[in-house]
C-alpha cells in the first residue's frame, strides 16, 4: 500500500515538544496506553506509546479501514489458504502483549511482496508474500512483525500525533480534561478513512519495536527469529528486480538482521524450533502452481450474470452441458476411496488426493488467484477439526463459509444414511462471483476408517439444481469408502 505525504519537519518538530509536554503531565495514562488487559499476556519489550484513542477505537476505525480496503483490493477466496493463514495469525496472536485484541487475518490476491495491519487487529497478507516464503518460519516472521503494529497500537499512535500536529495542544488538554473523545472529529481531523494510510505509515522507532517484539512473539509461538531475519535477506537479494513493497512499506531501521540475531540471547527459541509444515508447502503450492497440492484448471468459467439456460445465444458463455450418462470410474490412489463421475467431467486433483474437483468444461477455472467451480463436486478427505462427526462437520462447514463470506447457512446439518455410514448433509448458498445467480452447495460429510472427515460438496446454480440432482445422486450411490 502506498501512502500519503508526510508531515513537514516544523510540524514534526512540534508533536515531539507536545508529545513530550503530555508525557510530563501524565496525560498518556487516559489515552488507551494504560487500558487493561484481558487474559494472560506475556511481558513486552516496548509499551504502546501516546495515544488519544482507546482500544475500543482502534477496533472500530480498523473495522471501518479494513471494509474501504476490501472494496478496493481482491480479497483471496481460497479456502485452503485463507484458513492456513488465519490458523497460524492466531497461533501468532495468542502470543502478542497488550490489549486482547480479536485478529483477524485475510489474503490479498496479488504477487506483489507485502502485508500491513490496521487498529485494533485486522491483518492482510499478499498472497506473493506466501509466494515469496521458503518456509512456514518467514512467512510467520512477516506476521508477527504485522502482529506488533497492532499490539503496540503504532497506527493510532500515528493518528494521535497527526491530530496534535492539526489541533494543537488545547485540544487534546480538553479530552483528557474529562470530555470522551471523538472518533469522529479526530479522524476528520487528519484526512478522514479516505486517508487511512496514516495508520500504515510508520517511522524507523516503530519498524524496530515491530522486528524486536516479533521476534519475541515467534520464539514464544515455537519459530526461530532467524527466519524473519532470513525473510528481510531474501527480499534485499532480489538484484535489480523492483524493490519489493514490504521494504518500500517498512522502512528498515538500520542493520534489521543484525539486530534480530543480537536479540536471540534474551528469547527463549526452541531447541527444535518449527521452520516448515506440511501445510505451508500446500498453501505455497496452490498460489505457485507447485506439485505440492496445486489445482491445475485450464479452462476458465465465462457466463456472466443470470442468464436464461433455454436461451443463450450462440458463443456467448454458455452453460456447461448437462451431465453426461456414461460414467467414468475413479479411485484413490490409497484405495480409501472410489466413485463414477459423468464422462463428459474432467477430474482435477491435488498431489495427495485431499481435494478433487470433478466438473465440465466451462465449469471451473481460476478467479483472482483461485480455483472457482459453478456446477461439479469437490472431493476429498482431511484431517477432522474435532474428534466428534457433528462438531468436525460444524468446523468444515464453518471453513467453507469462513472463505466465501457472501454464502450463508441455508440448512443445518441432517444426520443422514451415507451408504450405510453415519453422515451429516448440510447446505449453504450465496451469489457464484462467476455467474451471477444462487449458488446451492449440499455438503456431505462422513468419517473415513483412518479418522479421516471424508467429504464431498455438490455444487450447481439454484435454477439448475434439478438438472444435476441425478448426476449428483449417482454419484453418491456408486461411492465405496474403505
């Protein structure tokens, strides 16, 4: 992200002398620097600095940031991935100092190499800095320096100086003087939302603080503070390629490594710490296109808007053809499990069969970095979330939606006979971002003999549901698990 002009340096010179006459007067206790904090935390190398805004504050000028940022950038809508990373953002959060604040992590759709933090907990990771990671270790380093930004409160930080630079010290003299500040008139104050990069714009102090304190944060979620240092190296290696927007973004506060690996004696860092996971080289693989668990789609859906299936004219974007009634046979490569398919489907499948599309032609594809399917089935089986059939299918149902926010539970989950196993069927709806009309996604889940949550989602626009209904049905019928 880029950001606005800086402040001119009289009027820099100034919020230092009135920041420093506010700190002597103890004003910065009522300022949100001293609010209390709920659940254990572990001891910060850094404390918030001067603020105007409480935490409450922070949370609702980010919620109001992070909904203009959303309508201006692709948000990612990979389920996969979206859910990877908010997996390990919390994992990272659970270890941040200060106000409990509730994190929430989302995927950009770009390669470009960045990722930025707005008030109150609300992190946005490019999807090129998943791209750019060698391990699970640098992409968490880049995190939890996010993570800091936030705890350590530096975007209303920012906003509360702009504001003194505007006002003046008799404004702030008469907040802390009794009168509840307000959000309103100090965000207009300094720009309004249209200029929220002044909680994105932060100084070489808080570059430092945001390295020092990740690398706090990491040791204690288990990851070696080397991998951040190792991140920053890799992006200062890329010899005459554009400089990537992390460190045009993040102004480098000196020698960064150097400084991380001179805090290594005071963290406590792992013995065996976690550098990569299986789950990161998955996530990496489906934005790399890598044989780790890329979905290889070569055709992409055209149809746009709601169409009349009965009357499309010729060439432009039809619907897929109908299911064929000729079947194809597949069957995992472990023998877990084995369905007929209509022949006219093509099968797209992951390096290790945890998720299978089976669709026609025109049917899928990619969208914004993802794969998208208007009419088929995924397919696949993965670790449960729960070691109950009912609360895992509740957890993979709650994933679904997590990475399709327009969907919405149209019925809960019905304990069903799965071809003699216990089986839950659950559905949810929403706009198809391809075609314009109701999508209905029946979710079948079932437990698999290993432990495994065996599931399998029929998908098709509510106006076609009927057409693909038997193909849907055959399929279920002809399905053997082990």
């Amino acid at each position: 992200m880029r950001g606005v002009g800086r402040v001119g340096a009289v009027r820099s010179a100034l919020v230092c002398l009135l920041v420093a006459a506010l700190l002597a007067q103890g004003a910065c206790g009522g300022g949100g620097g001293s609010q209390p904090t709920t659940g254990a935390r572990p001891a910060p190398h850094f404390k918030p600095g001067f603020n105007l805004f409480t935490p409450e504050q922070d949370v609702e000028v980010g919620r109001q940031s992070a909904q203009q940022i959303a309508q201006q950038v692709p948000i990612l809508n990979d389920g996969a991935i979206v859910n990877y990373v908010r997996n390990l953002g919390a994992k990272l959060a659970g270890k941040a100092p200060g106000y409990k604040f509730n994190y929430q992590f989302n995927v950009v759709a770009t390669k470009d190499i960045n990722a930025f933090a707005l008030p109150g907990g609300f992190v946005f990771v490019n999807a090129g800095a998943i791209a750019a990671a060698k391990n699970e270790g640098e992409l968490a380093g880049v995190m939890a320096h996010e993570i800091t930004h936030v705890a350590l409160r530096h975007g209303t930080n920012q906003a509360s100086k702009a504001y003194v630079a505007q006002r003046g010290l008799g404004a702030v003299s008469g907040i802390f003087g009794g009168r509840d500040s307000d959000l309103g008139q100090m965000i207009g104050s300094i720009g309004g939302l249209g200029a929220n990069m002044v909680f994105l714009r932060f100084g070489r102090t808080a570059e430092r603080q945001a390295d020092l304190e990740g690398a706090r944060i990491m040791a204690d979620a288990g990851y070696d503070p080397r991998d951040m240092a190792n991140f920053f190296k890799t992006l200062q290696q890329q010899g005459g390629q554009r400089v990537p927007e992390f460190l045009s973004d993040h102004p480098d506060p000196g020698n960064r490594i150097a400084s991380i690996n001179a805090e290594l004696p005071s963290l406590s860092v792992s013995k065996n710490p976690v550098h990569d996971t299986p789950d990161f080289d998955q996530a990496k693989a489906r934005l790399t296109g890598g044989a780790a668990g890329a979905l290889r789609a070569s055709d992409e859906p055209e149809r746009k808007g709601p169409s009349d299936p009965n009357n499309m004219p010729e060439g432009a974007g039809a619907r897929p053809a109908p299911p064929a009634a000729e079947a194809r046979e597949y069957q995992a490569r472990d023998g877990s499990f084995a369905f007929q398919y209509p022949a006219n489907w093509d099968g797209l499948a992951s390096s290790d069969e945890s998720n299978l599309i089976f669709a026609p032609k025109g049917a899928y594809g990619d969208l914004d970095g993802s794969t998208v399917v208007t009419h088929g089935i995924f397919i696949g089986a993965v670790a449960p979330g729960a070691s109950d059939l009912a609360q895992a299918t509740e957890a993979f149902v709650q994933q679904q939606i997590d990475a399709n926010p327009d969907f919405r539970l149209a019925r809960r989950p019905e304990r069903i006979n799965f071809n003699g196993r216990d089986a839950f069927v659950t559905v949810v709806a929403g706009p198809s971002p391809v075609t314009g009309t109701l999508e209905i996604d029946a979710i079948y889940t079932t437990a698999t003999s290993d432990g495994r949550l065996f599931y399998l989602i029929a998908i098709a626009p509510e106006d076609e549901y009927k057409t693909y209904q038997p193909a849907f049905d055959r399929i279920i019928n002809s399905l053997r698990l082990k």
